[in-house]
C-alpha cells in the first residue's frame, strides 16, 4: 500500500504536468514583473536597473497612480460596507426558509454567471444620457428634460462604475454564506429554542460567530478582488474621463501596452499582487480570534 | 411579528427585482427597433418582436466565429484543466512524499495572485515562442490560470474519501494508474464537475487575456468581439443587445442545469477551504 502511493516515479507521474504548466505559465511570468519593476525598460532599449525608484515614483510624482489607488480603496470599502451586509441579510432570511427560497438563491446568483464584458455594456446603456434607464426614470419622476451623462462626468464616472461592480457578486457572497449557515449544526438551534433564546440572540451568540471563518473567506474575496479590478471599468470608462475613474490594473495595462513603460507598469502590476497579499494576511490575523473562538464553540 | 416577516419577504423581493431588472431589460431591447428604445417604448415589452436582430448579428458580424472560438476555448480548457488537475490534486491529497505541502502552497497562492500581474512576460513568452495569436496562445494560459482553484475544489473532495478504497485495490493487485482511472476518478466526478463549471466560466467570460493576445478576427473570443462590435455599432442598440444575450445564454443554461450542484460545491469548497 505504502509503496502504491509513495513511489516517486508515480508522484511524480501525476503531479508535474500540472505543477510545470503552472510555473511557467503563471509563476515565473510574476517573478519576471517583478524584476522588471525594479528596471528602466521600454520592451526594445536596454534594461538600466534603478532599484525602486519606479515604486518612488508612483507615490511621489504620480497623481493619477494615487488617484486610482484611492479609487480602489473605496471599491473595497462598498464592497465590505454595503455588498457583504446585503449579502449576509439576504444569506440569514434564506437560510432559515422562507417561501421560494430555492427561487431567491438562484436570482441572486444569475448576475454572477454572467461575463462583465456583457455587464459593463448594459449598465453603460441603463447610464446613458439620452435613452438610459436611470434618466428613463428622474425624467418620469418629474424633471422632463434631464439628461445628465453619469459616465462621461468625472464627478459621477468612477461611482457609476462602483454600482455594478457592488450589484454583480451580491449573490456569489450571498451563496458562501448561505453555504456556511445551512453547514452550522442544527443542534445550536434547538439548543437556543429550548433555552429560550431571541431571534437576535440566536442571530448575535450562535450565527455570526460560527460564521467567522466563512465571514473571513469572503471578506478576503471582497477585498482582493476589489484591489485587482479590471474588466468593468475597462469596458465603462476605460479609466476615463481625464483619469477621473482609474484603477491600478486600467492604468498598469495603458503604461504596459499603450506607451510601452515595461519597467514602470510592472512596478504597478506588482504593487496590485504586494497589497493583495498584505490584505489577506491582516485579515487573516484580525479573524485569527474570532475563529478560534468559532472552533472552542 | 407577521408584520415583521412580510417586509423581510417585501425586501428579498426588491432585492430579486434590482437583480433581474437589467437582465430584462437587456432580453427585451434586444427585440425591439431603435424606434422603441429610443422612443415611446424604452422600458415595456417589444411592441413587434424583432428576432431579426439576431439574424443581422449572425450575418452582419463575424458572432458565429466568435462563438464557435470561445465553445472551442472553453471545452479545450475544462477538459485539459480537469484531468491535470484532478491528477495534481490526487497526489498531493493522496499520496506520501515530502515537498508536498509545498505544491499545496504553491497552488494555494495561486488563488490569491491577480493574472494581471503576469500579463506582460507572457505576452512577450508567447510572442518570442510563436504562439501568440493562435488558439494556444491562450489555451495555455487558461489552462494555467485555471488549476489552482480546480485543485483546491478537488483535493476537499479526495480528503472526504476512505483510505480503504486505495487499500483493497491495493490488494487486489491493481497499479496506481488502473486504481486511479477506474476506481477513484468515477467517485470524484460531482467534484470535477463542479471544478468543471467554475473552469467553464471563467474561461467563456475571461476579458484581459482574449483582449490582449489574440489580434485577428480569427482567433477572437465572444466577450471581445461583442465589444469591438459595440463600438463599431454604437447606435443600433438591438444588434448588440442580441449579441449580448447570445454570449449570456449558454452561461445561464448551463447555470440553471447545475445551479443545485454549484450551490452544493461552494459548500464544500469555500466553507472548508
């Protein structure tokens, strides 16, 4: 037995193609940006190493680096303050059965499915000045000839993009933590009935705490994934107007394969992978209590 | 108390609308003439059901090619992905050797690293090396990109199964490789299929890669022909409309076929992992 799955030569069998695909293919390139940040390189002179002044300069001399920085911060903070909640509200009414809840879940999640490709082209289409729904509707609440243009105003560029990035993955959260309600034991439940326990203290005492690594999971998704947005803004705005509504990523990809500032764009590419990391492990140390107090439960 | 239950119910109800609202509304002006969308009917149902939107999308526009690449990208990476990965993930959940925690953290990483941030080495990998601009252009790094979160789904699901499955084959006189193929793959087939859907989406929906390495007409995916298309078509609202709904289709179809076995998954892979 020990010699069926202990054999190199077997390991090695099943392991490799996938390891070697995977190293190539997506480990090395990130250690090559990374290299690339600390150079002067335009992809055809030569490489003139500079040691961090890319990263110096993206502070220090790049407004609209910080702008988009900013930008993404506040991504991150509508997705921690008001998509998870909605998603955790709408995880905790389904979990504990309501009529049509199979229906409901399966509403929720359909704009997941769907490409931002396709997303960003139908909201840019419900903003649009003319014929957009949303004018559709302040015009028929009263104000007949409004025709503000939500997306081409650097006042309302970026948060026009912020809705449906919020509004796309509120049921993706929403079904990890239903997943992890319908995972709790029932037994917490009857236990907190016979004792006689309210709906908010079962909710506070029994829920939320055994919720606390799912709740970690999801705020570790929420929160990368807002620090490497891309798709939806690319398609709405391109990071326009004047600069208005970028993002790290939108502005990385113009340095990288519009004007072709292969060192500093890496620098930027690399600072996106550094705070992704960073992130998931200070949430990972501000969760380490709560869970251990999930797991004492 | 009842009160308190029917504005519950009220609320998932308005949040359900919020959800599907733009979705039926994208399905309907994907019917209509610019006369109605632009006109007296932005909002309700087509007064004449134009289905010849999709008929001039077919011909106007190269959406046949598209689609038909984006079928071949996806199946060619589900397929390659899955059975890499379901391998991968056997020997590091399964078997006895010593550098395995540290594959387990490489893929693991994997997860949290953003693809954009190895875009240009590849592009410059792929270019130096010829393939940028074919078909494995970017199979390959589909195909890369995808592993991690398909071994993660699978090794939950390897760890679940009794050691004794391995040991009686074991005893029976059957090798790893005749053990593997005919006893374990068939018992973790919810899981690679499960892998399988979240591949399959990422894959049809991808945006970043299609749009950087792929430069003719020939080799473009869906999401990055219906948006050069967009451009190129900005005012006819029901020809992109139904080239919108065409590329959301098979996504939703496939959605609602397996939508209980996604749910189950995400319990077993987000929750655990």
């Amino acid at each position: 037995m020990n010699n069926m799955l202990g054999k190199k030569r077997f390991v090695a069998c099943f392991v490799l193609p996938a390891l070697i695909l995977f190293i190539s293919f997506s480990m090395i390139p990130l250690f090559i940006s990374g290299a690339y940040s600390l150079f002067q390189y335009d992809g055809m002179g030569e490489m003139k190493f500079i040691g961090l002044v890319n990263y110096i300069r993206l502070f220090a001399e790049d407004r609209h680096f910080v702008k988009a920085v900013l930008n993404s911060f506040l991504l991150v903070g509508a997705s921690l303050l008001i998509q998870l909640p909605i998603s955790l509200f709408l995880a905790m009414v389904l979990a504990r059965g309501v009529k049509g809840e199979k229906f409901f879940r399966t509403v929720y999640f359909l704009p997941v499915v769907i490409s931002s490709m396709v997303i960003g082209q139908l909201w840019m289409k419900m903003f649009n000045s003319e014929y957009g729904l949303l004018n559709h509707l302040i015009r028929a609440l009263g104000a007949s000839d409004f025709s503000y243009s939500w997306l081409s105003n650097p006042k309302t560029a970026f948060l026009s993009t912020l809705i449906p990035a919020v509004w796309q993955y509120i049921g993706y959260h929403m079904l990890i933590f239903y997943a992890g309600i319908k995972s709790i034991s029932q037994d917490y439940y009857e236990a907190a009935q016979i004792d006689g326990a309210s709906k908010w203290q079962v909710n506070t005492k029994i829920t939320l705490p055994l919720l606390a690594p799912v709740i970690k999971t999801c705020v570790i998704f929420s929160i990368t994934g807002s620090l490497r947005a891309f798709d939806l803004i690319y398609v709405m705005t391109g990071g326009g107007p004047n600069h208005a509504s970028e993002v790290p990523a939108t502005l990385m990809y113009n340095n990288l394969f519009r004007r072709g500032l292969y060192g500093y764009g890496s620098a930027q590419a690399f600072f996106i992978v550094v705070e992704c990391l960073l992130f998931t492990f200070i949430v990972s140390k501000l969760f380490k209590k709560a869970e251990e107090n999930a797991s004492a439960i | 108390m009842k009160m308190k239950k029917k504005i519950k119910f009220l609320l998932l109800c308005l949040i359900a609308l919020t959800q599907l609202f733009p979705l039926y509304w994208l399905f309907t002006f994907s019917l209509k003439s610019n006369g109605e969308i632009f006109g007296d009917n932005p909002i309700g149902l087509p007064q004449v059901w134009r289905w010849e939107n999709y008929g001039n999308a077919f011909t106007q526009t190269n959406l046949i090619r598209y689609f038909l690449n984006s079928v071949f990208y996806s199946m060619a990476t589900v397929a390659v992905a899955g059975i890499l990965s379901a391998m991968a993930a056997y020997a590091i959940a399964r078997m006895k050797w010593k550098l395995k925690s540290l594959v387990f953290g490489i893929f693991a990483l994997g997860i949290m690293i953003p693809a954009q941030a190895a875009l240009l080495p590849l592009f410059q990998v792929l270019d130096k090396t010829g393939l940028k601009g074919g078909y494995f252009g970017l199979l390959i790094p589909y195909i890369a990109g995808a592993l991690p979160m398909s071994i993660m789904i699978l090794i939950g699901f390897y760890k679940s199964i009794p050691i004794e499955i391995e040991e009686a084959a074991c005893i029976d006189g059957c090798g790893i490789f005749r053990c593997f193929a005919t006893i374990i793959l068939p018992i973790i087939k919810p899981a690679i299929a499960t892998a399988s859907i979240f591949t399959f989406l990422g894959t049809w929906n991808e945006l970043m890669l299609a749009n950087t390495f792929v430069d003719s007409d020939r080799y473009r995916t869906l999401p990055v022909g219906i948006m050069s298309f967009a451009g190129q078509y900005s005012t006819d609202w029901g020809l992109i409309g139904a080239g919108m709904v065409i590329a959301t289709l098979p996504t939703i179809v496939i959605y609602f076929i397996l939508s209980n076995q996604i749910q189950d998954s995400l319990v077993a892979g987000a929750v655990k992992g």
